[in-house]
C-alpha cells in the first residue's frame, strides 16, 4: 500500500485533496502556546486544557509516523448571496459557507472510516490509525502545510494554489511509514486584503488572529451577551462569517463543489426576524443537521437580535416582541440574560 494509492482512494470517496505529512515535531506546533498566553482564545478553554496535545500528533496517536491530511471543497457560492424566499434586504441573516450544508463533522468523519476501512483491507499487517475532524486535538493546519495541501495564510485559512481555501481540513494519523510530501510554500506574498477587510481587526497581524475580535467567535464561540462595542460591527452575521476569505485573491474564482453534502439548504439570507418569531421547536429543525447545531438556541437568538438591531429598519421593532409568535412557552431560548440584553439594545437602536 503506498501513499499515491491512499490518496486515489480519497479522491474517490469525495476528498479533493490528499497528502501525507511526517507525524514528527514540526516547529509551527509550538505556537500554539504563545498565542494562548496572548490571551487570544477568549473564552475557549478548551484549547489550554488540550494545548499539550495538540503539541504533537503522537500525544493523539502513540506511535504514530505519518499523518494522511485531506482538503475537502465545500464552496457552493456563485460570488452572489444567496436570499430566501420573502428574506428582507434589510435582515437577511449571513451564515458561513461551511455550515450551510450537512454538519462536515459527521460527514468527513464517514469518509475517513472508509477510507481506514479501504486501507485495512489492502495492507496484510495490522497498524494503527485515528481520524480528526476539526474538534480532535490536532492541529490540522499545520499538518496540512507539511502535507502540500496549502500554506497557511495570512487570514489564518489553509490556502490551496489550485483550489483557493473553502477547505475543510480532516486526515488520519497512523503508525504506517508513508513517503511524505513536500510542504507547501508561502504565497501571500506583500497582500494584506484580509487584514483590511476584517471588520474588527481580528487579524491584528499576518498570520495572527485575535480571536476575541473575530465575528466567528462572537457569534458562535463566545457566551453571554456580545460586547456592545462589537455589536455593530457583527452586521448580518448570525452565524461564522467568510469575509477575510472572500477578499483573498486565491479566492477570485473558487471552485464550486457539487457535492451534496454541501449543498447550501437555505440558511443563508434567511429574515432574522422571521427566524425571531419561530418557535424553539421550529429554529432547531432550522438548524438540524447542519454544523449551526453547535450553538445553542438562546445563541442564536442572541444573533438574530443583533442583526436586527443592524438593520436600521424601524418596522422590525413589533418582531421583537413576539418570540416564538408570542405563544407561551414556545420560545424559551429567548428568556436569557444575554438575549434580553441585545434585545434592549435592538430596540433602541430601531427607535
């Protein structure tokens, strides 16, 4: 079994890319606990707790040699927003490209299995071998770079020559000795679009990224109520946000995935205040199997107030006060302290 026929496996089970990185102490790991020293994590206590092993695939796989990265397109975007029936221009919500089509966790997950499946089938000897997708403790980016898959990009995104950097990164680490690739160079070259672009300086410098500031973390990561001095700048975004990514010249003509895993179910361009008066009932089947299920309902809501509040439509206002279409009990996630705070907020902006 050789690494050229895992990867026409791959290929063939719906992985656009795939290559083979040493499972070795590559030195991008170790910046890890810088950055969260900075204090750029915010809230997300997760990653210093599991800091130690994200510092070497081999603390996630003992014995591990080589680490199988595959890149996966999930762009179905044309360039144009995509707008939903009776969607209002004024609250038409945003939700990232990645989380409009089928949760990629569940979905890479699968492909890996089989394609660990395909290899156990082909290699008489037994071996060892551990799929990550995103919420394991690898840090796939870097892995990525020593791959071939891309280099990792001013914006922070892996950044493929070919396929731009609508990627979704998973792979396989494995006590199997494959031939590695050779890792991709940088090709950012003097561009700073991204950092330009972001709306709350997130990207404080190339390569770093202030996640504290960033409207992904503030409208998925972080709890509570948003800092009111970031409310305006989260604009429509109610979930994630792309926009450092559509800025990237590697991004002017993306390829558009077929894939029907990732074809967008109506999310994007959604009225946030229709979504508003849904019942919790109703926002859940919203959601349903997508990645927006790992923001709780009362998060969502939160959102939604708050691109109301950014939309400067003063007809909006009677929205706000009927969650759930004002039927008791039907919108519970609405009765928290954070969502009645940017509610308030809301209002008076509308007013």
């Amino acid at each position: 079994m050789t690494a050229g026929a895992i990867k026409r496996q791959a290929q063939a089970l719906g992985f656009d890319l795939c290559g083979v990185a040493p499972a070795a102490s590559l030195p991008e790991l170790a910046y890890l606990p810088e950055w969260l020293a900075s204090g750029h994590a915010g809230e997300m206590v997760y990653l210093h707790k599991s800091a130690a092993a994200r510092s070497d695939i081999r603390n996630f796989l003992p014995g591990a040699r080589s680490v199988i990265v595959t890149g996966t397109v999930y762009n179905t975007d044309e360039g144009r927003r995509q707008k939903a029936e009776g969607g209002r221009a004024t609250d038409s919500i945003r939700v990232a490209r990645y989380a409009r089509g089928r949760d990629y966790h569940v979905v890479l997950a699968e492909r890996l299995e089989a394609l660990v499946a395909w290899m156990r089938g082909q290699h008489v000897e037994p071996f060892e071998a551990a799929v990550f997708v995103d919420k394991h403790h690898v840090q796939e980016r870097v892995y990525a770079r020593h791959a071939g898959i891309g280099w990792i990009g001013k914006n922070t995104c892996v950044i493929n020559p070919e396929l731009g950097s609508w990627l979704f990164l998973s792979g396989i680490a494995t006590d199997l000795a494959l031939d590695a690739d050779p890792p991709a160079l940088d090709q950012c070259g003097a561009c700073t679009l991204c950092l330009d672009a972001c709306p709350t300086g997130a990207l404080v410098d190339a390569h770093v990224l202030d996640a504290t500031r960033c409207i992904s973390y503030l409208t998925i990561e972080a709890e509570g109520a948003i800092p009111e001095e970031r409310r305006a700048q989260i604009g429509h975004h109610a979930y994630g946000c792309d926009i450092c990514q559509e800025v990237c010249p590697w991004n002017l003509a993306p390829p558009r995935s077929l894939d029907p895993a990732w074809q967008a179910v109506r999310r994007d361009g959604v009225s946030a205040a229709s979504l508003w008066q849904r019942s919790d009932d109703e926002l859940h089947q919203f959601v349903k199997g997508s990645a927006m299920t790992h923001l709780s309902l009362a998060g969502l809501r939160r959102n939604l107030a708050t691109v109301i509040g950014n939309s400067g439509d003063a007809a909006l206002l009677p929205a706000l006060e009927g969650p759930g279409r004002g039927v008791k009990n039907a919108a519970h996630s609405a009765f928290t302290p954070a969502v009645a705070e940017t509610v308030a907020w809301a209002r008076e902006r509308l007013k």
